[in-house]
C-alpha cells in the first residue's frame, strides 16, 4: 500500500524535517499554501448549500447531507493528491523521501505561526487592552470588544492549548500513523471544523445542520491525539493534575478541546474561562502578565520532545 512501505526513520526523518523548516521559515507564501487551497475550495462549496439568513432554507436532511457529501468529496481529492504524491516520493533516494515528505508535509502542521500570534497578544497589552483585543480577535472567532486584560490572556492561552493538538501534534499522529495522506486529511478535517462546524448563524448564514458532518468528523479524528497533547502537557508538569483532568475536560462542550486546555490550566494553576461556556480549574489563578510567556515556553517545551522523539527514531533506523 501507499503508506505500508515508507519505514518509520523516513517518516520520523520527514517530522524533523517540518518542524525544522516551520522553525526556521514559518508559513509558506500564501499562494502555494495547500491549506489556503482546501480553505477557497471549502468556502467556494460551502456557499452552495449553507443557507442565507433571511430566506428560504433546505430542510435539516438535505443541509446535512449536503455537506456531508462535499466534505467527502473534498477528502476524497486531498487523499488522492497526497498518494499519489507519496507515491511518486517513494521513488526516490532515502534521503531525498526524507526532505520531500518533509517539504510536503510542513504546510500541514504550523507552531511558530501560533506561537507568534499568542507571544503578540501579551506583546499589545502592554500597548493597550484595546490592542490586546484586535489581536486576540485574529486567534477566536467569539466578540472580544468586552473582554478584560485577564479575560484575553484567557482566550489566548486557552487557543494556544487547543491549538497545540490541531496544529502540531494531530498532524503529527496522522503523518506518522497514515503518512501524508493522513496528514492532508486531518488538516481538511480541521479546517472544514473551522469553516463549517458553527452552531447558529457565521457571515450571514446558517451552518447547525449544514456542518455538523464537519464538526463531528473532526471530533473524531482529534479525539486521541487530543488526549496525547493532554498527556504530554501533564508529563511536562510531572503529572501535575492528571488524575483531575478528565472531570476538568468534561467542561468544555467540545469532546476534544477540553483536554489540552484542562491540562495546561491545571499544570499551571491557572483559571481558563470562557463566559457561560466552561471554567476550567476554577480554583487556578487568573491568568496575569507573565502567563502567556509561561505557557508558550511550556508548549514550546512539548514540541521540542516530539523532535526528540523523532530524532530517536532516526537514530535507531539508521543504526
């Protein structure tokens, strides 16, 4: 099979690869960026069947279903380009399968984006809560015009938390489980979750029905490594909190964010709330000046064992 042959140095190799490149380089231009592809392909279909506010609507079957069936096309064409591209890398030197998988691969997991996007929240409050809020609004989707200085730190490191699994270790796990077919489909997963998988009304249209296929099929793919982000934070706290944890995930209404979040909050002592949502570890400290900078240099921490890990790997195929 596509994925059966590639041996785990190659694939640890490969993670190396993209978490150097992503450390070094970032983001890719935006035109050549595979997931800004899945994203206008995602936003073109989805104005196609998510109804407008305001008139006349499918019934909740036919919203479903339709958006189920363009989610599954849409994995359908991402699976198929990323096999054949794993295929065709197959064919290479080792060294180059190495480089090319990592070169493909890096677009679908991104630390340094989110590290630096949380790092220059702290950065604006220092400014102003005004201009922590403008840019905590480019991290949440909810109002922020309301938020106190206490109340950003909380969105921020509570996105940091979450997107520690979708953006890094999800990836990951599925690369390493499936290759870069799986890689491209968790990353359309995740990304249809964040165009699709509303309750209620997003840009002047309805999307409970039209993508709750969305939702849910991204619940299922984060739904372990949710847990192993959860487990590695509370590793990096020498288990601080993890016998809480799993009554402190079951806040959240997500069945995967919770965890990650959970953790951080308990590592840390800190209270993560979200008015009327979830308050995790309502006996922590509100978070202060001090704790974004904390808890990237905990995250960042994580990281930097997954390449460990993956530097074991190498080490023990090559010997």
């Amino acid at each position: 099979m596509w994925f059966a042959a590639t041996p785990v140095d190659i694939l640890a190799g490969a993670m190396l690869v993209a978490l150097l490149l992503d450390y070094c380089f970032g983001e890719p231009p935006v035109r050549w960026h595979p997931v800004v592809w899945m994203g206008n392909y995602l936003g073109r279909t989805g104005r196609l069947f998510a109804p407008e506010i305001g008139k006349p609507s499918p019934s909740v079957m036919a919203q479903f279903i339709a958006g189920a069936v363009a989610w599954c096309v849409g994995v359908v064409g991402v699976f198929t380009l990323a096999a054949v591209l794993s295929m065709w890398v197959a064919q290479a030197h080792w060294v180059f399968q190495v480089l090319l998988l990592g070169l493909l691969f890096k677009p679908m997991m991104a630390w340094r984006v989110l590290r630096d996007e949380v790092h220059n929240v702290e950065q604006a409050l220092q400014g102003s809560l005004r201009q922590g809020q403008q840019q905590v609004a480019r991290l949440v989707s909810r109002d922020v015009n309301s938020l106190s200085e206490a109340q950003v730190r909380q969105a921020a490191i509570s996105t940091l938390a979450e997107n520690l699994n979708d953006s890094v270790v999800a990836p990951l796990f599925w690369f390493a489980l499936l290759g870069l077919p799986g890689a491209a489909v968790y990353r359309f997963a995740n990304t249809a979750d964040a165009m699709w998988g509303y309750r209620g009304e997003r840009a002047g249209r309805t999307w409970t029905w039209a993508g709750k296929w969305a939702a849910r099929a991204d619940d299922v793919l984060s739904w372990v490594p949710a847990r192993i982000t959860a487990l590695l934070i509370c590793l990096l706290f020498k288990g601080r909190g993890l016998f809480q944890l799993p009554g402190v995930a079951q806040q959240t209404p997500s069945p995967n964010g919770g965890w990650p979040m959970g953790a951080l909050a308990l590592g840390m002592n800190i209270r993560l709330e979200k008015k009327g949502v979830y308050c995790l570890n309502v006996q922590g400290e509100v978070p202060r000046s001090g704790h974004i900078e904390a808890a990237l240099h905990a995250c960042a921490q994580v990281v930097v064992f997954i390449a460990v890990i993956c530097m074991v790997a190498v080490l023990w195929g090559v010997t």
